[in-house]
C-alpha cells in the first residue's frame, strides 16, 4: 500500500528510536521525508538506513533543537521552499529527563525538559499548522506518552510536558478541524528505544535487562512494545485513512494503562 505517494512528511527526533521506525514505514509507503534532530550523526545513520530499505526514498536532513522556536521555522521553511507543502507532521522529539521525588526535581530540570517536550511540540505545531491552514489539509502527529494520561512517578517534568501534548493537541484539534486538519496524539507505553534504555539504566543501573523484565512483568502483554509497532500506528495516523480521527489521544501499550 502506498499511501504516502506525492505526499510530505516531517518528523522531529528521526535520528532514533520512535521517529526513525516511523520514518522507515512511511518512506516504504512512498513519502518524501525530512527527518529533524539534535544530533547529525544520528539523521545521517536514519537516511541510509531507509535508503537501504527504500532505495527510491527521498530524505532530507534538517540539524534543529526543537526548544528553539528560530529553528523550527527553519525547519518548516526548509520544507515549504524545497516541496512546496506540509501533508504530515509527526511532533515527536523528546527527553525523558532524570528520575526523582516532586521535592528533588530541581526546577532547571523541570524546565529543561518542559522545554523540550511541551514547548517544542507547541512551537512545531505554531508553524506547521500555519502552513497546513493556508493548504486546507494536513495531519499532525504528537508524541505523548502513557505518563500524559496515567500517572507514573519520579517523573514531574516528563508528566507535566505530556499531559501538556495531551492539551495542546484537544485544544488544536478544536480549532483546525473545520480547516480539513486533523491533530491527534500517542501514548506510546515501554517502547525497547535507545531513551528507555536510558531510562532502565537509572532504575537498575547495570542490571538493567533485569529491570527491563521485572518492568514489563506487569504489562498484559508481558514485553515491551517494538518501535516498528509504533511506527505502523504513526504511518496510519497521518494517511488520509485517519482523517476523521482529530483532537484524541491513543494508547500502544499493551494494554497497561486500563489495567486495575
Ligand atoms: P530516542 O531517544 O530513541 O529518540 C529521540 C530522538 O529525539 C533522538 O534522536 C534525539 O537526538 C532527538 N531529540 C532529543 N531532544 C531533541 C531536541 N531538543 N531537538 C531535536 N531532536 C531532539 O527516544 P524515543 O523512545 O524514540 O522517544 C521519542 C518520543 O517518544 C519522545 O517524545 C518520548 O518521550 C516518546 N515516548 C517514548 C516512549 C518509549 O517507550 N520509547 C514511550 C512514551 C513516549
């Protein structure tokens, strides 16, 4: 199925992980891409890797910190100038940040990753959704996550910028939809990225893998999730197959946060 032909995407964090997977399915379904993120050397390792699988694939590169509002316009006048459009755009550069009690947070914590999470995704939808306004279509994508709509602890900026995505994209979708946009967000549970990896190292230091089982133990599913699970969610989201479905959020998790 092809239903990405003569389309353009955007995705932020392509460099790894979530952004990648879901940058390998939507250039199979024939997309041309261009892939944002901090690190250089991560965007090039993504382009050749889709170029492997999808060797008609069309990739551009764009290095921008997403909690910089000059670089995300940049990002998004990149894709203007160079395609003339804005089809898909999936908002989803993010940090976990370190784990700790509400009363050792630490405020420039907070705020590093509220910076990140909550104000970049608020800075690429400002851009993007103008462009998407003056088409008159468009799908945005944010990236989430089961600490936006479950409380999980030790996690005081990470769930104060998800339940934030949570918001901003109810309230955008409110406001698009008449203009044929569609804003929806994912809830992604443990997802096995290099960022959960991360995340396992601080629980369980260099027993992580043990960590890892006893995390997932729970899970009615009784794994963590795959990125490229994620990434056929995504590739769904933003087709025109899921015009319809605007300003909600969808758990991938296994079934873990309706679980009593
Ligand atoms: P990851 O660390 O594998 O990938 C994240 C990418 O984002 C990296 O390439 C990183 O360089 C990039 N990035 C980080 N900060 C950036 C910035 N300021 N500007 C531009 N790029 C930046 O992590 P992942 O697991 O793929 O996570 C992707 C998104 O999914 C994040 O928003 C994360 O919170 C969310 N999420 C992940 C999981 C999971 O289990 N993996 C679960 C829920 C939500």
């Amino acid at each position: 199925m092809k239903r990405f032909e003569d389309k353009v995407v955007i995705i932020t964090g392509g460099g790894s992980g979530l952004g990648r997977a879901s940058a390998s399915q939507i250039a199979k379904e024939g997309a041309k891409l261009v892939l944002v993120d901090l690190n250089k050397a991560a965007l090039e390792e993504s382009k050749s890797g889709i170029l492997s699988e999808t060797p008609s694939a069309v990739v551009e590169l764009v290095e921008a910190n997403v909690a910089e509002e000059k670089e995300v316009e940049k990002f998004v006048n990149f894709t203007i100038d160079k395609f003339g459009k804005i089809d898909g755009f999936f908002n989803n550069a993010g940090i976990e940040g370190k784990q700790n009690l509400t009363e050792d947070f630490g405020i420039d914590e907070f705020n590093r990753v509220v910076n990140i999470n909550l104000n970049g995704v608020f800075y690429g939808m400002k851009h993007v959704l103008k462009e998407m306004k003056k088409q008159g279509f468009g799908s945005i994508v944010n990236t989430a996550s089961v600490g936006g709509i479950r409380g999980v602890g030790n996690q005081s900026g990470y769930a104060a910028s998800k339940h934030g995505v949570v918001g901003l994209t109810r309230n955008s979708g409110i406001e698009y939809g008449q203009y044929g946009i569609s804003v929806k967000a994912i809830a992604p549970g443990a997802i096995m990225t290099p960022m959960v990896e991360g995340s396992l190292k601080q629980i369980g230091g260099d027993n992580w893998e043990e960590a890892g089982k006893e995390f997932v133990s729970v899970n009615p599913m009784k794994r963590f999730g795959k990125p490229e699970e994620v990434g056929y969610l995504v590739a769904f989201l933003l087709s025109n197959h899921a015009d319809f479905i605007n300003a909600t959020v969808i758990p991938i998790d296994g079934g873990q946060s309706y679980k009593y």
